[in-house]
C-alpha cells in the first residue's frame, strides 16, 4: 500500500466529491450569482465540475478516458465530455468569480500585476487546436509548433495566484513577410528592392502588449476595490506606450520592465547607450532583499534619464548580481520611488515564473490537453487555473497563510488530496455490498493507470548484429596465430 500513496499515478479519482471541491463549488457558485443571477451553477454542473477538477488534481491531465478509468466508470467519458462542451457554464465568468473568492477569504486589498508569456509545444501539423504557430523554443533555441499564453499573476503579501490569461497569434501576414525579408537579406537585395512591410492587422492580431494591457485594464475595471501598486513585466513589454498605458490603467501605479543595452539616451545634453552611459562610473556594491526574504550581494547604478525610445524621461537603473558580468537595466515610470525599492519591488516578477512552472507540471493543461477549437482551449486553461485556486483555498494552506506562516508548495497539497482519495476509494469498496466486485474494479483501475516503459537494459526484440567469425576472413587470424 505504501508504493500506491507515493505514486501519484496510480490513484483513483475520488468516488464522491471531496469537501475541499464541494465547499469550493459552492461559493463558486454564490459568487458567480453575484456576478449574474443566471450564472450560478446547478446540482448536475457542481457534480460534474467536481469531476473534473478532481481529474484534473488526480491525473494532472484533462483526459476524459483517464478521469472514466480513475473514477471506476462512475463518470463516462462522453459525459463529461458532453458537459464541458455544450453544457449552459457560464466560462467566461469563471475565473472572476473564483479571484474574487479568494480576495474575500483572505481580505486582500492591495498587490502587485506581474505578466509573462509561456509557449505550449505542440504537435508538428496540427489542425483543430487553436491558435497554433511557429514559436521560439527557449530550451532549445530552435523552433516549435506552439500555442503561447500570457498570464497575470497576483502578488500580494499574503498569496500569488492567476487572474487573467490569454493566447496570442501572431499576424501570418507579417510573419510571412518577416520569413520572406530575412531571405531576401541573405540573397544581397538592398532595401528599396524588397517588398514593403504590410500593415498589421492589431484589430484580429493584437500584440502581446496590447494583451497584457487589456488583461490589466480588465482587473482594474473588475476589481476597483483591489489597489495595484506596481506592474512588472520582462523586456518584451519595455516600451514607452505600454508603461504609459499600464500606469494610466492602474491608477499611476509603478510600472518596472527592462531596457537593452543598446537603448539610447540622453542626459545634460549627453546622448549615448545605456551601457556606454553606465560605464563611464564604477558601480556601489551593496546589499538588497530579493522577494521579501533573501538578502543579495548586488552592484547598482541609477539615474533619472530621457530615453528617446520612450520620449521622455524614466529612472534607469543599472544591476548587477553578483556573479554576474553584464548590467541588465531596470526601467520605472515613477521616479519619485528610492532605486532599492524599485530592484526589491521587481524581484517579485520571479514569482510570475514560478507559477507557470508549478502550473504547467500539476495543472493538466499541459498534458494530454488536446482540446480543440477555441473553446476548447479556453475552458480547458480556465478549468486547469480553477485547480490552482482550489489549492490555495485548501484548509491546511489557508491556515497556514492566515497565520503568516509558509504556504505548501502546489505538488504537496495534490499529494494529501490524493491521499485522500485512495482512502476514500478503499473506504467505498470495503463498504460496498459487493466488495469483490468493487475490488476487482480497483484492481483493473489501477493497472491500467500504470505506466507502461520500455527497459533498454534488456536486449529482447533487438538486433544484437552477427555474433560469428566470417569464414573468409579466417585467414586473419592464421597471421596473427
């Protein structure tokens, strides 16, 4: 029995909704009442909602066959697939709904905006998945057929927890005209003799800007109540009209991205690069706490500069940690905050990564998450953050967090909730009128839940090449005799 409780693979889905799903559900409900009275949820769409966020926790896919097999053929494939298709679920308030529960649980007035993008690797050809394009594969530095996501992530000083997401297409007329100039270029054909850049088309194909910006003029409008104190976001989005647009959206938050080196700036009538304009002076050495916790040995410089790009002047700030070679250079639109507060306050985009990863590992979206259409994807995201918000609202992580203690990591919650659902699993069939019965389904269960691998240790079915000497080669080891 130990090898089950520690093999996350081999659990069934719950027989009967846990209290953690049902409570969740219910106030889910509520919620979404509140949002629109015809939202709420029915009986049959909380069960089948428990379903699935069960499967989802369990299997960490969204894979009708395996919730069937894990469930013991109480919830059918075709069912469940039918719900989450056609079903009157009010998706698109889902995820307010569920935000706003957890600002309640935990009384939360104030946080910070952290936004990054992620790619999901798909299949080569695909044809029935949304959205899927050419993308840069970072691990790999080539390419991959992909679907990618942007997310906004809520860091407050109690919880870090996705309120808004959204998937990007790039125009295929740009890109094609990228693809075709890049060639062009390598040919020798100059400028003026290679075709122009088309328009882009923003109203079909918005950037990963304007999303991020509509993902945070969307929380500033749904959560008024909720005071963001700062918006922080990776190089991509360091553009004067995504810093200028993002503060006027938050109400004059502080906005933190990054600059390149090559930047051009000017100050007292001086015009240079931000690397040519940090090196001129040798860098402070000093120390700052990284995310609330960690104290880091760092070299900084600052300086309110006009940066041409952004037409105006922003705080600059050259850091270094320490190890490290190169500046990388902090951008702020308030320049009325202290440079330490800035470095502190942009160390919290970690957290943004650190999410994606938990997520993309134990939320399901990423495995076996071939669901296709729009919808499909969408409601299969929305289901996958539900899970996320359900571990937050755990009893254990809410006691622990309420009382400013460290929260559980994502994959030990899922671990009790699968404890749990083996207990109760065997718990229902030790009760069952037909306990052989019951335990023979189990049995089956739980085999086919087992992986199946392939040994390269063992040599059957192999080719092991001709293991003999030739004969007309005979006479090679007569020299050598």
């Amino acid at each position: 029995m130990s090898y089950l409780i520690y093999s996350r693979q081999v659990f069934p889905v719950l027989i009967r909704p846990h209290p953690v799903v049902t409570v969740f559900l219910d106030s889910l409900s509520d919620s979404l009442k509140n949002i629109a009275p015809s939202a709420q949820l029915t009986t049959i769409q909380k069960a089948t909602l428990a379903a699935l966020i069960m499967g989802v926790i369990v299997t960490e896919t969204l894979n009708w066959a395996a919730f069937e097999r894990r469930s013991l053929g109480k919830f059918k494939s075709t069912r469940l697939c039918w719900i989450f298709r056609s079903a009157k679920i009010a998706w698109h308030h889902m995820l307010q709904a569920s935000v706003r529960n957890i600002l309640s649980h935990y009384a939360i007035k104030e946080g910070v905006l952290a936004i990054d993008d992620s790619a999901k690797k798909r299949s080569k050809k695909t044809t029935r998945i949304q959205g899927t394009h050419k993308a840069k594969d970072k691990s790999s530095g080539g390419y991959i057929n992909a679907q990618t996501l942007i997310f906004t992530v809520l860091v407050t000083d109690i919880a870090t927890f996705p309120v808004g997401f959204r998937f990007y297409v790039p125009d295929p007329e740009l890109s094609a005209w990228r693809k075709h100039d890049k060639s062009l270029k390598k040919q020798g054909v100059v400028k003026k003799d290679r075709p122009q850049r088309p328009e882009p088309n923003h109203t079909q194909y918005p950037t990963l800007q304007a999303l991020a910006l509509e993902m945070i003029q969307e929380f500033a409008v749904l959560f008024p109540e909720i005071a963001v104190k700062g918006v922080l976001a990776d190089a991509l989005y360091g553009t004067g009209k995504f810093m200028n647009q993002a503060a006027k959206s938050t109400d004059q938050a502080q906005v933190i991205s990054q600059l390149r080196a090559n930047q051009r700036v000017s100050s007292k009538n001086s015009k240079t690069t931000l690397r040519e304009y940090f090196a001129r002076q040798k860098g402070v050495e000093t120390t700052v706490v990284i995310r609330g916790g960690k104290s880091v040995r760092v070299t900084m410089l600052a300086a309110r500069l006009y940066v041409k790009a952004h037409k105006r002047r922003r705080f600059v700030i050259a850091l270094k940690y320490e190890g490290e070679e190169q500046y990388r250079y902090l951008v702020a639109s308030d320049m009325s905050w202290r440079h330490t507060d800035i470095v502190q306050l942009y160390s919290l985009r970690w957290l943004v990564e650190v999410f994606i990863q938990d997520w993309k590992a134990h939320g399901g979206w990423n495995r076996l998450s071939k669901q296709q259409g729009k919808e499909g994807s969408e409601r299969g995201l929305i289901l996958s953050l539900l899970c996320d918000h359900l571990l937050l609202l755990h009893p254990e992580q809410s006691a622990r967090l309420k009382n400013k203690q460290p929260g559980l990591p994502v994959g030990c919650l899922i671990e009790r909730l699968n404890t749990a659902a083996l207990v109760d699993t065997v718990r229902e069939v030790v009760a069952s009128n037909d306990s052989e019965a019951a335990l023979e389904s189990l049995t089956r269960a739980l085999e086919e839940a087992l992986p199946t691998r392939e040994s390269s240790k063992h040599m059957a079915g192999r080719d092991l090449g001709r293991q003999e000497p030739t004969a007309s080669l005979k006479y090679r080891a007569q020299e050598a005799a």
